[in-house]
C-alpha cells in the first residue's frame, strides 16, 4: 500500500513540474516586440506583430527582417480615423499595402492571415 501511494504521488509530482516546464518555456520563448497576442485554437498558433512594411512581392512581405508569405484567403482590411477622432475598418486589397506602410499581421508561422493597414498613422 505504501509503495502504490509512493507512486501516485510521484507521478503527480512529475505532471506538475512537465507543466511548469511548459508555461516556462512559453513565456520564454516569445521574442515578438510591441503588443504581440498568441492564441491556440486547436493546434495551430497566431500571433499579432505591429511595424511597417519593408519590402512587399506577389506572394508576401518583408515585415522586421522577415520574410511573410500571403496564405491563400487572407483578410486585408484598413483602419481609418475620421474627422470625429472615431475609428472604423474599411475593406482594402493587396494594392493597398506599400513599403513604408504601417501595419498589423496576423501570421502562423511565416504565413499571414490577415492584415491590418493602419492608414491613420500615415
């Protein structure tokens, strides 16, 4: 009895620490800049990265040093301040998206999925 108690109590032991060492790693391993968001739905994780557009091709973007592809039904929309000082979000196309322009992304991995223009700060 003793040694079946031993074990249960182990084992929990172990499980507590593997999660500690998970929530450790996650935290540690974000290296995203300004107001990044990860989200988990299922197995696949986004992330939000801000800053402006460094270079832009056909099929993706030079976003900080990095090389972002275009998934195939990206959302491209822009947000517009108007004379009131209220906000609103404004349907834009890939047309829209220049070097120097500012930006939010949604990526998993080096694929975006959708696209924020924030035509206001220009």
């Amino acid at each position: 009895m003793l040694i079946i108690n031993n074990s249960i109590r182990i084992k929990k032991i172990i499980r507590v620490i593997i999660l500690m060492l998970i929530v450790v790693s996650l935290k540690t391993n974000d290296t995203s800049f300004a107001r990044s968001t990860t989200k988990s739905f299922g197995r696949s994780f986004h992330k939000y990265y801000t800053g402006v557009v460094q270079g832009i091709s056909k099929d993706g973007i030079v976003f900080n040093n990095q090389q972002y592809i275009f998934a195939q039904n990206i959302k491209i929309a822009a947000h517009e301040k108007n004379n009131n000082g209220n906000f609103r979000e404004v349907a834009a196309r890939s047309n829209d998206i220049a070097v120097g322009a500012h930006v939010i992304i949604k990526v998993v991995g080096t694929s975006i999925y959708e696209i924020i223009i924030e035509r206001w700060k220009q």
